[in-house]
C-alpha cells in the first residue's frame, strides 16, 4: 500500500559528514537480519556496565555523539543504525521491525541499560511488552511518543488524507501487525515493565507534545519523569547526561 510505504519510509536518517570522523572511532561492524545488513558501533570499555542505544525516526547513530563523549569512560557502549537509516540497510523502518532489531543487538550484547530516544524509546517500550530482557535493569525515555494514533493523524492531516483512505491503512496495519492504531499505544506497553524508567521529555518539544510523556510516566509502575526547558526534542544538554547518569547510578 503506497501510503502504508510513504509512512514508513524515512527522509532523512543518513549519516552527516560532521559524525563521520566520530563514528569512525568507534569499533565498527555489522549484522544481517533477515535480508537486512545491519550497522553497529562499540565503544568497548572491560568490565563495565553496557549501554545499549537506540535512535529515533530520520536519525542514526551519529546523534549520540555528546551522549558517547559524556559517559565512554565510565560504560562500555553500543549503537546501532535502524534499518533504512544511517549506515544500515533495507527501505523501511516500523516499530515492530525496530524491535525485532532491538531484540538481536540485546540477545547479543546483554545490555544493563537501554537508551532510547524518540521512536528509540517507543520501540524499546513494545520489546520489552513482547518480551521482557532478563539482562535489562533499567530504561532511559526520551522525548519517546506514546499513541500511534496521534501521530497517524498528523499524517493525515499534514498530507491532506481522505477518511477513507485512512481507514484502509488502518485495516491493512491491523493485518499485517495485529494492532489497531489505537491500540498501539506505549502507555499501555509500559504496564508490564516492572523495573526503573526515567522518562525525560522537554516542555516546549515541537515533535512530541509533553502529554505523550506524562501518559507513559502514569501508566508505568516504577518511574521518574523529568520535564526540561529549552533542551527541544533531541534533549542533546549536559544536564540530560548528568540526570541519566544519577539514574543509572543510583
């Protein structure tokens, strides 16, 4: 279905050549899932807890540059381009692929603690609904969304979709993924997650409103939420990175 692919189909997410130099220091290499050549970075430190780290929609891996530069002495970190993003192959990129993604790079690695930003963050939500990470000990959201149904009707209303229309891509995702829009909802993933989540999400962010956080923070059993000013939807500030390292280390 044309816009079923149109939706899936990221713009942008290609890697900037002022995140080349700083990709290329990390320890890199790749794995293929299903057809699909996968694109890791490790910035290897022994004995160390794991960082495992998952980018957002039109995004790579080359965003957590000041994330990496802040905590690469402490932890040992890995990266991954989503499919159809950054370094990584395939044509399109939807949450459940994202997961099924996610789900190898953490059967892999056996990450302590899992990062995710933006549709990262919605994506680790879903995983650990599918499937709880028996390594896992704690989750960082940020600026994650929680209803697909929001963002299905930004899309309709951005590219001017008729009703109807609609309605057969709805039926088409139930379908193929088992979910209504309605019912893909991280608020209602996050309800089995029984162990610490720090759910950071800015005041003013332009892509996803605050409200999106506050459903998450509500419906999970074991959160904090953190609400800043002026750090915008990427939430790239000092004082994010301090705030998840106190997390992490308490």
């Amino acid at each position: 279905m044309k816009v079923y692919r149109i939706f899936c189909t990221p713009r942008k997410g290609g890697v900037r050549p002022q995140h080349t130099a700083f990709l290329n220091q990390a320890k890199s290499s790749s794995i293929k899932i299903g057809s699909i050549d996968i694109q890791i970075y490790h910035w290897k430190k022994e004995n160390a807890p794991t960082l495992l780290l998952v980018h957002g929609w039109d995004s790579n891996s080359g965003r957590w540059e000041m994330f990496i530069h802040h905590f690469k002495k402490k932890y040992n970190i890995v990266a991954f381009d989503s499919p159809a993003q950054g370094n990584s192959g395939g044509r399109v990129l939807h949450v459940p692929i994202y997961a099924k993604t996610l789900k190898k790079m953490i059967k892999l690695y056996q990450p302590d603690y899992l990062i995710g930003h933006s549709m990262g963050g919605m994506t680790i939500f879903y995983n650990e609904y599918l499937k709880k990470s028996s390594s896992v000990k704690k989750i960082v959201s940020l600026g994650a969304p929680s209803e697909l149904n929001k963002i299905m009707a930004d899309l309709k209303r951005v590219m001017r979709l008729k009703t109807p229309l609609m309605n057969d891509v709805e039926a088409y995702f139930k379908q193929k993924f088992g979910y209504k829009f309605s019912e893909f909802s991280s608020q209602t993933f996050v309800k089995s997650i029984d162990i610490p989540v720090l759910v950071i999400h800015d005041q003013y962010d332009k892509v996803v409103e605050i409200d999106e956080a506050k459903m998450i923070h509500n419906s999970l059993s074991n959160s904090a939420l953190i609400i800043t000013e002026g750090a915008g939807h990427s939430l790239a500030k000092v004082e994010v990175n301090q705030a998840i390292e106190d997390f992490i280390d308490d």
